[in-house]
C-alpha cells in the first residue's frame, strides 16, 4: 500500500469512528473544518495554500498530507508548490525542514497517482 | 504486540535507562511528573483529563497515550472523553483532529484490554 | 480602568466588529467556543478548568483570562486554581511561568470584585 | 502616535541596530525574508496572505502586523482578510482569536490611512 | 523606571505570591528551575546561553528576559549573544525576529547598568 | 538497518531532491542552515548544543537526531548531553519527555558506532 493510500484509509475509518461517536460540537468543529475551504472571495486554490502553509508551520504531518491532496486537486504547480514550503521555512524555521522532506516525498506520490 | 504494550514497554524500558545516568535534575522532574497529578484539592480523574487535554493542544501522541491509560483507570467514560476532545479541537484548532484520531484508536484498544 | 474590566471591554468592542463583519465560518467557529464549554457529561466547572490549562500551556494571556473569568463564577477556588496552575506549569514548562504570575494577578482583580 | 506608526518606528529602529552589529547569518536569514515574498510563480499578494496566516497560526502579533501592512498594500479587501482570518482560527484554534481582535484593530487604522 | 527594573520588580512581587500560597508541586518545580541552571558538567555561562536560545524559539519575552540578566552576570559578550540570536532566528524561524528587537533592547540597558 | 543509518540515508535522498527543484529561497535559506553553526565567538560545541536544545523545546525529532549526530561528533559526554536534557526538559516541559526517551535511543546508538 501507498503512503497515500495508507494516509486516506486511516483517516476515513477513523473519522467514521469519531463522527459516529456523535458529540455534537465536535461534529460541528468537524463542519466547519470543510466549509471553512469552500470557494468564497478567494479561490479554493489559494484557501488549500493557506492550510498548508499553516499546517507546515504547526508542523502537523497529516494535516501536510491532507492539504497536498486537496493542492494537488486544485492543480497548484510543484514550483508553486516550492513558495510555498520556502515561506513556511523562513517564517517556521529550520524545524520545519524534515516536515518538508516528508511534504515532498507524499507530493511525488500524487504524482503518480494521476 | 498490541499499541498500548508497545507503548508502555518501550516507555518503561528507556525511563529506566534515563533514570539510571543519574542526573539529579531531571529524576527531580520526573518524580514531579507523578507527584502532581495526585489527589489534591482536585480529584485524580479530573487532574488526568486536565493532563490529557494538555497534551493534545500541544499535540504530544506520546503523553496522549499516557493520559489516556491513566484516564482509563480513573473510569472516565467515552462520553467524558469526546468533551475532552471536542475542547481540545476547539482551543487547538483542526491540527489537534490527527491526533484525536490516534488517540481514540488507543482508547479503543484500552476498552478491549478490561 | 482594572485589568478585568479593560479586558472586557476591549474584548466586547472587537468582537461585535468581527461579528458584524459577516464572515459565516468565523461566526460559526465563535458559536462553537460558547457551545463547546456548555454543561454535558462534564461539568461547566470541569470544562472550564479543561480551557484554563490549555490555554496555558498554550500561553495566551487573554484565552487564560477569560477563562479565568469563567473558573470564578463556578467557583473554583484559589486552592484548585493553583492545582491547575502545577499542571500547567509541568507540562508546558517554565515558560508557563511568566503567565503564572500574570494569571495569579488577574484572579487577585477578580477576588475583590465580588 | 497611532499603533501603525508606533509599530513601524519600534520596527525600524530595532533592525537597524541588529543590522549595525554585523552577525552575517543573522542578516543573510533577514535579507531572505525579505526575498522570499517577492513575486514567483505566486504572486506578492498570495504570498503576503500565507505570511499572515502562518504569522496568525503562530500567534506572533508583530508578524501580523508586518503582513497586515503587506497585504493592505497588494489591496487584499476586508472580505479577503475575513477569509484568512477564518482559516487561522479554524488551524490554530481559540487561541487565534485574541490575536483576530488585535489585527482587525491594526487593520483599521490602516484604512484610515489611505 | 527601566524595563529592566519594571520586569524584576514585578516578578519578584508575583513569585513572592505564587510561593506564598503554599502549593507543593509548583514549588518544586521553581525550585528546579534555579537548580537546573548551576554549575556541573556544563557551565553556568553555557546553562543560561541553553536557556537563552530555548525562551528565543518558544518565543517568552519574559523568559528571555530572565536569561538575558543571567547572561549579563555570566558575562556573555555582545558578539556571542549574536551568534545565539542567529541560531535562535534559524531554528525558530521570522517569528523570533520581533522577540530579537526586544531582546536587543533589554540587552542595551543591561550594559547601561553595569 | 540502524535508525542512525535510516535517518541519514532519507535524509539526503530528499535534501537531494529539494535542492535540485531549484527555489533559489529555499537553497538560501538551508545554506544558512549550515553556516550558522559554523566556528565564531562561540566553538562550535556549544553552538550544537544550543541547536539541540532549541529542537528539543520545539519537539522536532529529526532536528533532535541531527543535532545529536553533530554534538556526538564534537565529543559533547553523555553527563554533558543530561545537563542538556534536564533543561530542555524543564524549559519545554513533561511533553518533551518522550522525545527525550527517543534521543536517548538515538545517542546510544551513535556510541556504539565509533
């Protein structure tokens, strides 16, 4: 199985888990969490780049997962894809590098996948 | 092996290791470690859900696990458990929902070890 | 002015020009702060408790205010309160401890407005 | 003094004596951040909108401002900004908001310097 | 008053409090935080520089406050203190820029006061 | 393979690949990675403890691998690498415990490689 693959499966079973569990304001929060990067007065594109850099920042790795899936939907470029992971090198700092190692790794993945 | 005996095995054999070199601050840190989240003015259970919400808004897998063992012995039940959550995602913010995944995972496996 | 009431006021101004701006997932994320920390399997007493020490550990000074605020109407008393601040302290470190003082300062306020 | 030229006055005097000092490292990092937000295959305007929202994830109220003036300048509207403000609160959680009142207050005054 | 006698007054006055009000494990842990810094297989000169760098990338302007005296005492030079700024901009990232402009300026009266 | 072995090798197979993407930013800013550390005011010695530390409070596991690799190098003794654990232990608080337990995997192992 693929890092991909891997990465949507644990996800998908284990948020059933949580959804099902039925705690209504962390199904809310769960909400919010996809309407949040619904098109609006910026593009979804540019909303997708504005999780990952935050994601990139926190350091978060599935939260870089996730946000390179929907980047990658959105047909951002790898040299984009490049500003993106300097800024959130320069603003996170040198911290942020093995978490751009792993970004780029699951990148070539999806590239792939096409 | 299972996650929790992995996790308690592996804890328990590099504490002692760490232990043994005999650095008096940090065994001093340590024994606060346990120290603090005994009955006081606040019951244990409610000392450990404090530790546990600690440990996922700063987003800890490691000390997760160990509130939740903890928070288990205590009987605290899922219900409790998903308000423990649905504050951590809230004050944490959506990088705290990879972890939340993990965490029930675990939880999981602690219910099925009663 | 008194540190608390500066506090609400600046709080209370700028949230009524967020809100009144419009944006429908900011609205609906502030809805869930409220919602989240309403009575349910645990206590309001509890979960406040649960948003005091995250906010801590997280160090910001004004979440660590306003819950404060909080922790005072359901009466948590001072004793408990410094049992959350150990925890706080513990697990976020000694950089907690600049916002231990601010925090101690702020309760001191709220003691005497009663 | 209002709190744009305040910031701006504190900011610029400040870089000018840790330039003065002569650390080569410390002012190649500085020179790239500058560099790093010039236009690419993403331009200025995204860019600024990624350095605010890490800066706001990160909860740096500098940072905020600095980006704030940033994206004033590209003429990011007030719609726009919501829409990185919503992102950041949704990633970075409750914490985020203290720090949502303080960039829209800074975010004012900057119109009315138009 | 000085920044520098404004942060001591202030901190003295609060831990006086904070240790006042007699809760054990919090004492422990300030008690620890003057011991971890003495003389051992490191020296103190070394210690405070550690402690320096770790408030910079956690970004506690209080804390690098603290360490910024201890260093004065321990007689760090200006170009040294540079060479922990550099590293603490590299690892921490832009968002350590503006606590750099603090810390410079709290440094700057320290050597007033000599 | 070992994990001394594993992290070196992924390591530079994706440093590899970044740095021949070609974002002259980020090539700039992983070059000052390298010159930051280099002999200055301060040996290099203690500048690898500094960054070891800084990765520690910050929670990084790579950056704490790489650092430890460096100070193994710069002949830093296993009493030397405590006093350093005992603060970023106390700094960063019980959440950097873990990441201690792994370094300290890590160190051992490094030693069995001389």
């Amino acid at each position: 199985m693929s890092i991909v693959a891997d990465f949507n499966a644990y996800r998908e079973k284990m948020n059933g888990k949580i959804l099902a569990q039925g705690n209504t304001n962390l199904k809310r929060f769960w909400a919010l969490d996809a309407s949040t990067y619904s098109e609006g007065a910026l593009p979804v594109k540019v909303k997708e780049m504005l999780g990952l850099v935050s994601s990139m920042v926190l350091r978060c790795d599935d939260c870089i997962r996730y946000h390179l899936g929907k980047c990658h939907e959105q047909q951002v470029t790898t040299e984009e894809l490049f500003e993106v992971f300097a800024i959130a090198n320069l603003v996170g700092g040198s911290i942020v590098i093995p978490h751009t190692r792993r970004a780029l790794e699951y990148w070539e993945e999806l590239q792939t996948l096409e």
